[in-house]
C-alpha cells in the first residue's frame, strides 16, 4: 500500500535500481506497519530536474503515498533516509532532493480498495 515513486536527472544502472529497491524496501519499515511486501517503487531516471535555476547538478523528486495517516516524526526520519540512500546509491547531494508525502485515505488494489 505504500509506494515510493523517484524522479531523478541521474542514469541508474541496473545493479543501482537493485540497491534502490533493497534500501527503499527496508526504509519503508520506519513507518509502523508499512513493509516491502506491499510496496511499489516507480524510477524514472534521466528525466530534466532544475532546482533552485540549476538543471546541471544531479538531483531527485520522490514522492511517498501512504494509506493511513503517520506523524511528524517518521516522516522525519524517512526523508534523513531518503536522502542518505540518494546520497549513498546516486551520489545526490541532500541538498538537491525534495521528498513530497501523501496520505491516502483510498486506495485500491485486485479490483477493491482497502
């Protein structure tokens, strides 16, 4: 029920979309009851990002959608991580990562909703 959709003016190679999925999927536990097992990842790479009037220096837009409702302080903590894997897998500086949430109130999913 979460997803994490990434857009990102980097290519990412295959061993680094496997890096992502394995970070993304652990940090997604930091929210209570979230686990990779229902997540989905969107990544699109190579995609223009101008930040701040620059469109040079590597950056990403990631968005998290949630069902429920969290607080303040897990979403503290995943963007401190977001931020590090971008940092650690695409060599983003944090810097140059905006992180946008959304909880969702409805969410469908094998031709229901939960």
């Amino acid at each position: 029920m979460p997803c994490i959709q990434t857009t990102t003016s980097v290519s990412v190679s295959d061993a680094q979309k496997s890096l992502l999925q394995s970070r993304f999927g652990k940090a997604i536990e930091i929210f209570p009851g979230k686990t990779e097992r229902w997540l989905m990842l969107t990544l699109a790479d190579n995609t223009p990002v101008c930040m701040a009037g620059d469109g040079e220096t590597p950056a990403a837009f990631v968005e998290v959608s949630l069902v429920g409702k969290s607080d303040r302080a897990h979403f503290e903590r995943m963007t401190a991580e977001i931020c590090d894997i971008l940092a650690d897998v695409l060599s983003i500086r944090p810097d140059r990562v905006y992180v946008k949430y959304e909880e969702v109130a409805h969410w469908g999913w094998n031709g229901g909703n939960f």
